[in-house]
C-alpha cells in the first residue's frame, strides 16, 4: 500500500525537522569559531566579496573571471582551514553535516527514495501496526517444532509452509489465513511471524485483539464526536496491506460486533487486501456464534488451519517454574 499522505506528510515533518537541528547546530559552531578565531570572519568577507566581483565579470563578458578567481578562493579557503587546524579543531568543522550523508536529509536521491526513508516508512509502519514490541519476541527467529508430536506436528508444519507462502505470494496472489484449534497451540505467534516479514518489506500491517478492536469500535460509535477518528480507523482497517484479528471469540459478540465483522471482512475482500484471522473456537463453535453469512465468507474465502496439542506457553512457564 502506497503511504497515505498523513503518513507521508509526518515522514517530511521529520526530515524538516533534521534539517533545523543540523543547520542550528552547524550555526553554533560557526558563532563559537568566530567567538576564539576573529580573522575566520574575515577570510569569510573576502571569499563572499570574491564571489560578488565574480558575477559582475562575467556578467560583463569576462571569460576568464572563473579561472583567476576559483585560484584565490581556493587559496582563502585554505586559510580557514589552517585557522580551525591551528586552533584545535577539524579543518571541517564547520562542514554542513547530516544525519544521512546519503540524501542530506532530504530523503531523496535524485528523485528516488533514499535508504533512510525506506528505513523510516518500516518504522513507522511497526508503530502503527500496534504489535512493535510483540514482534521482538514472536518472529520465524524464535519458531520450534520441538512442542509437537504426531498429528500436532503434522498440523504446525502446514501451517508453518502456509504462512511461508502467504508470504512469498504476497504480492503476487489474494490469500487470507485462518488459525483456529486449542489454545497456546502457536495460532497468534504464527500471526506475528508473518506480520514481522511483511513489515519489513514496507507492507502496512495492523494488529488487534478481536476484544479491543470491537471495543474501539463500539466507543467511537456511540460518541458522536469521535466521528473523524472512527472514520480514519475503517479506512485503515479497510485498506492497510494485511489486517490481524487476533482471539476472535473473547469479545462479547452482539449485533453491532456481528455487523462490524462482517463489514470488514466483506470490505476487504471486495479490495482484495488480505485478512488473518486467529480463534481458539471451533468452526461448529464459529459457526453458532456468528451470522450465517460471516461463517461462509470465512470459510469460503480463508485458508483454514487447525492447530492441536499442548498449551505451549503453560508448558513453557512449568519448565521454568522447575528451575
């Protein structure tokens, strides 16, 4: 998804706001030299008196102007930086520096994004996918299979290639996921591996818990003057690159949270922006819970992976409990 202009206009912010620093900073400088080196100055007023005689000759058909004048800049510049030498400093001391060399924080080289903004759009990307720190911890880095046996084995593996997949076809094909099974089977972590990767490729991701995204939801609503802000949230839900619904199920389900499902499982699907969806219910459970209609677009439109086996984070704290 192409960066909307909020998200583009706070990147720009930045950039601006690296420049004002920089150039404040090179200013105290420059006030600090002039402070213990009086005759930088000076030289200065030369090199600036140079450059204006400079433009008047060749201004007035001079062609030889630019030769004999670079010579004498070129040696008043030496000076200066004999000066800074001779006082302690750099000879570029008061060289313009930048937090990125690459585009002097500009963000752009030669029409093209530098690193840094790249760099900047995945940053802001984790912020606002609402799992930044999460993903320290939850990532393909982290994945094991030593919990599993058997059939529970079979399962995380197919859902392990899945993910990959999903993944890997991305850009390519419109694929939604749907993790469900016993609890602490690795439904959501498999969810945050995949989020990880595709953040990383500047892919905009947004995370909720089916029990905080349906209460956001519900309080906006019903305060009238959250308007704005409930509007530029469906936009984001309706439109980001891949969105997360986690625990689907641990919400109290009503009208209004059934409504506001289906509205979003059915927007996306009609703009073909990928859905994951994770739920310790059952499909009969999912079927009972929620309307007709979201249990079919789910199954119909979703690829389903069931999960079994141990509670792996209950396993995890009983081994460290022993220690």
């Amino acid at each position: 998804m192409a960066l909307t202009n909020a998200q583009y206009d706070f990147i720009m912010r930045n950039y601006e706001k690296k420049q004002s620093k920089n150039a404040y900073l090179l200013n105290k400088r420059y006030k600090e030299i002039l402070e213990k080196i009086p005759e930088y100055q000076e030289i200065d007023h030369s090199i600036s008196s140079l450059c204006m005689e400079k433009g008047r000759r060749l201004l007035n058909g001079d062609s030889q102007a630019t030769a004999s004048l670079h010579e004498q800049v070129a040696s008043l510049s030496a000076q200066k930086k004999r000066l800074l030498k001779d006082a302690g400093y750099p000879d570029n001391y008061l060289e313009p520096f930048y937090d990125c060399p690459l585009c002097k924080d500009t963000g752009f080289i030669e029409g093209e994004k530098c690193s840094c903004f790249k760099q900047a759009i995945i940053n802001l990307l984790y912020e606002q996918s609402n799992i930044k720190e999460m993903l320290k911890e939850e990532n393909f880095s982290r994945l094991s299979m030593e919990y599993y046996i058997g059939e529970d084995l079979e399962r995380f593996s197919q859902a392990v290639d899945g993910s990959r997949k999903f993944i890997a076809d991305f850009n390519l094909d419109y694929h939604n996921l749907f993790f469900y099974g016993t609890v602490g089977t690795g439904k959501s972590f498999l969810s945050s591996c995949i989020a990880k990767e595709l953040i990383d490729k500047g892919h905009s991701v947004i995370y909720f818990s089916s029990l905080k995204l349906f209460d956001t939801l519900s309080k906006m609503t019903f305060e009238h003057r959250n308007k704005e802000e409930l509007n530029r949230i469906y936009d984001d839900l309706y439109n980001c690159d891949l969105l997360i619904i986690d625990d689907l199920g641990t919400e109290l389900t009503n009208s209004f949270v059934t409504s506001s499902l289906f509205s979003c499982l059915n927007e996306r699907h009609l703009r073909k922006n990928p859905t994951i969806i994770s739920t310790n219910l059952s499909l009969e459970e999912l079927s009972m819970r929620y309307s007709e209609r979201i249990f079919s677009r789910i199954t119909s439109y979703f690829d389903l992976y069931k999960l079994t086996g141990q509670d792996i984070r209950m396993h995890k704290k009983r081994i460290a409990n022993r220690k």
